[in-house]
C-alpha cells in the first residue's frame, strides 16, 4: 500500500497531488481498471497482439520518414 505523509505546513492538495503521481509511477491505478473484470487469457492475449501489431505499424511508418 503506497503511503504518503504530510509535510509540516504542507497544504492537503499539495499532499494528494504527491500520493497521485507516485500511484501513478508505480501504475496502481492503471492496475486496478485493467483488473476490474475478469478477461479470458485467450482475450488478453488477442489485445495485448493488437496492441503490438498497431505500435509496430506506427514505427514503421514514422520510421520511413
């Protein structure tokens, strides 16, 4: 569990923005929507190979240029 303490004289919003950015430096929120429903690994591995196809297709055609 990521903690986060406050400073002395530290304003809330500053602390809350503190505790966002490492949540998501260490992609614990990212995590959590991905984990949200249950998906089949058939169906993860079909996006993460779409996902792959269309990053390797945007490579090669900026890669041209």
């Amino acid at each position: 569990m990521t903690e986060i303490r406050v400073r002395k004289g530290e304003s809330l919003d500053k602390a809350l923005r503190r505790l966002k950015k490492r949540l998501d430096r260490e992609n614990v929120i990212k995590d959590a929507r991905n984990n949200r429903y249950y998906e089949k690994p058939c169906t993860r591995r079909r996006r993460k190979m779409k996902v792959a196809k269309f990053s390797q297709m945007l490579r090669t055609r900026y890669a041209d240029n």
